[in-house]
C-alpha cells in the first residue's frame, strides 16, 4: 500500500448524514481530525476508533499488502464507527483482500471501490449491524468466488455497485451462523446489481438468500428498490432459499434471471418489475403471497407455480430430501399484471406432487401470442376474479375463474401500461384483500373492491415506477 494522507476524527455529529453524501466531510469535522500518514496509522486509528468516530481515507489508489483489520470495534445505533472514502469511488482498493471484520457492531464502510480482490467480502455472524453502502464492487473474476458474503445479523447493504462477473459465483449471498441459520433482519436495498454473464444454468445468482439446509430458518430479509440488468449468470435474478423474506419494489430488466422462490416458506413478493427478460416469478414452498407484480415481455412464463418432488421440508430433514421441490401449498397469486410474456400463468408437470390450496385471484392477463394459462395439475388451485384479454389462447384456465374484457390500459411516460377511466377492471376484485394496502404504484387501494391487476386506478403521481441507473448506486440521491 503507498503512502497517503488519512483524515481520522471522533465524536462528529450527524454520522448518518456524512455518510449519504457524496462530497468531503463538512470543515468542522476535518478540523477536528488529524493526519495520519501511513497504512500502520491508519489500522491504529481503527484500533482507536470509538463509537462516533469517522475515518476518512483520502483518495488515491492503494494496493494492500495486508488486508485491514476491524476487530473488536463496537459503535452505538445512535453513533456507529464509519470508515469512509474521501469522495464516493475515489478510494480504489486492490489487492488480495480488503477489510476483515470481526466481532465488531455499529460499524459503516462506505464509499470505496473493490477492484480484484481474490477473497470473498465476508460480514461474519460474530458482527452485528454492519452497514456496507456506496461501494463498487469489482472483485476478481475467479471461478467460484462469491463477492460478498453476509452472515451477521440486521447488516445494511445499500447503494452499492457489483458487477463485472463471468465466471461461476454470486454476487452477494446471505447465510447464518452454523449450517442451517440464516441472519436475521438483513436489508438490502438501492444497489445496481448488472453484468454477470457466466454461460452456465446455476451457481451465478446475483442475490441468494440461504442455501437449502438453511430453508427453514427465518430470515425476516427485506430485498428493496434494487436494480438488476443484464443479470445473465443464472436463471434466478434473487434466489430465496430462507424463509421470512420481503422482495419488493424491485427492477429486473433484459435479464435471464428472475425472482424465484426456491426454497422456505412465507416469502412476500410485491410490487416488483420484472421488464424484457427471459425468467418471471418461480415459486415452490409454503405460504407465500405474491402481489402488485408487473411482469412486461418476459419469454419464458410471467409465473410458474411450481410442483414439487416432495411436499414439505422438515427439521432433522435428511439433506437429500432438503435439495428437492418443495410443492406449493397456500401460496397466494393475485393482483398481477402480465403482459405480452410466452405465457402469463403456468405449472409444472415433471414432478408429481401437486399444489394445495393455493389462488390465482384478480390478475390481469393480456398477450397476443400463445397461452395465457397452462396448468397441468389443477386439483388444488382456486381460479376467480381474473381478467384475460388479446389474442392469445385462454389455455386450460378454468372459464368460472376470468373474464374476457378489454383492460383499457395505456402507457405512462415510464412505459408502464395502467388502467384507464372506465376500465372494467377498477372495482372489480372478487375478493377482499386487508393485507393488501397499496398497488404497484405506492397508491391506496380504495373503492368498494380492489381493481384487478397491479395498478389501482388513480391519477396521482407514482410513488413507484421502474428504476433506471440513476435511482441505485453509489451516486444515487
């Protein structure tokens, strides 16, 4: 590492709002730090480091000849230790390694770039609240490596960067202490996950959460406002493999990746735009509700519900079994647009158990190719409510559950297509939905029913729409 100037101070005020922002530190925080002048000051000043202390790294490219210890450093929620970069992405980190955590809470990094580490980014289950944010993230591309690992509880990963891959290995994994806990309260939220371009069919997910004998832990996970594009490196965009989790208000764009719901229970899917790509919404597992979706040219099938191999993972569960489908039961489906996919609703047929009690209620279903509906095992899926409209085939779906009417949508300036005055779709929900409160959009769900589809007729401005670059990121407001 070459020598550079490093700015250390304590006790600032406002941590929170230094860190968002992406110039220097305000001149009353400088001016109460001090220099320090080679890479052995500054693992003392982390040494130093005290709940409220902010270290700045001046910029400049720094290769590290030893990674950088954070060991036994405990901030405050109130006052966490923030190790920052002098402006976003002007710190450049390469070398084998970067940071090693250990043992330590309350701690943000924020602002570097990682370039071509060989080392996996590890927040280990010793850490706690550990915020990552305005990252870029540009590891080696070394076959098998996964980037960063999360495995401490209620960690922040936010505003970051990854990108660059095209070899096997993830993007970002959240798994637990031991072999089948998974972290809890992890929020991951505002980052630009894009250009993974490994050929093969597994093993390049941008975001897994758990792997299959962590399935029952529960993760309480939120998975928010995060962009994907070009997300090739696996057909599973955010592969859940926990139970618990929250995937919303997400934009998966020109990807072969979608969301898939591959192992675990009670997993919110809600609000997310899956946008010109080949994989929709996948779903296995127990009750899972999956709701406000809007899915627009998806090749494959806007939504599969799943069968399964077996019909429900248990503790003591032998690891063979735990690997396989886990057939859905009491698995919600409703309040969807689909439009213009290979298919808007499918199943499968390949494995023999079926699903249970599960709905496919109040969607809006349009193309004008192929079929709206292919559901081979049907004994236990309630159809009603939905609407069907364009060319394509209805399918095998059943003629008691949809309606043939035309919609009535037209494109927004985002290029999402919603409900127009006069719709027969507003209003026209065939059952309630209490936990259902707003639509795709972010507004309330009010009238006498909910509309069917995504979209609740409205004509305020969206809280909500599909994200572009420049929502997400280590520059993003």
């Amino acid at each position: 590492m070459d020598r550079r100037t490093f700015l250390a101070t304590t006790g600032v005020a406002g941590v929170t709002g230094l860190v968002a922002a992406a110039g220097t530190l305000p001149a009353a925080a400088a001016a109460r730090g001090r220099l320090v002048r080679s890479p052995d000051e500054l693992q003392t000043a982390i040494g130093h480091a005290v709940p409220g202390s902010v270290i700045t790294v001046a910029d400049g490219t720094y290769e590290l000849t030893a990674p950088i210890a954070v060991t036994g450093k405990r901030g405050t929620c109130d006052e966490p230790i923030v190790v920052r970069a002098e402006s976003v992405g002007g710190v450049v980190l390469t070398g084998a390694q970067s940071f090693v955590l250990s043992a330590s809470s309350d701690v943000t990094i924020s602002g570097f770039a990682f370039c071509g580490q060989t080392s996996t980014f590890d927040v280990p289950p010793d850490c706690k609240r550990i915020r990552l944010t305005r990252n870029d993230f540009q590891l080696a591309d070394v076959e098998g490596l996964h980037w960063v690992m999360i495995r401490g509880d209620q960690t922040e990963f936010d505003h970051n960067e990854i990108h660059g891959k095209s070899t096997l290995g993830i993007y970002l994994g959240v798994e637990g202490a031991g072999a089948d806990q998974m972290a809890a309260g992890v929020r991951i939220h505002h980052n630009y996950f894009r250009d993974h371009s490994f050929p093969g069919d597994n093993g390049g997910e941008p975001i897994r959460l758990g792997v299959s004998p962590r399935a029952l832990s529960t993760a309480g996970a939120v998975v928010e406002l995060n962009l994907f594009e070009r997300a090739n490196g696996d057909p599973e965009a955010i592969s859940v493999k926990s139970s618990g989790n929250t995937i919303r208000h997400n934009t998966i764009r020109d990807s072969l990746g979608g969301i898939v719901l591959r192992h675990g229970n009670g997993t919110r899917v809600e609000g997310n735009y899956l946008l010109s790509g080949q994989n929709g919404i996948r779903i296995y597992g127990n009750d899972h509700l999956v709701v406000n979706n809007y899915l627009e040219r998806i090749s494959g099938s806007g939504v599969v519900l799943g069968s399964g191999n077996v019909r429900d993972h248990y503790p003591g569960e032998p690891p063979k079994s735990r690997t396989g489908n886990d057939a859905p039961d009491r698995v919600r489906i409703a309040l969807n647009t689909v439009l213009d996919c290979g298919s808007a609703v499918t199943g499968e047929s390949h494995r023999t158990l079926p699903p249970l009690e599960c709905a496919v209620t109040d969607n809006l279903l349009v193309a004008d190719n192929g079929q709206l509906v292919n559901m081979p095992l049907q004994d236990g899926i309630t159809w009603s409510g939905n609407i069907h409209w364009g060319q394509g085939a209805d399918g095998n779906a059943p003629a008691a559950g949809f309606t043939r009417a035309d919609p009535l949508l037209a494109a927004g300036p985002d290029g999402v297509r919603r409900l127009t005055a006069g719709s027969p779709a507003i209003d026209a929900a065939s059952r309630s939905y209490p936990e259902v409160a707003t639509d795709l959009d972010g507004d309330h769900r009010t009238g006498r029913a909910a509309d069917i589809g995504a979209d609740e007729y409205s004509p305020r401005h969206a809280k909500y729409r599909p994200l572009t670059s420049t929502d997400v990121g280590p520059h993003a407001r």
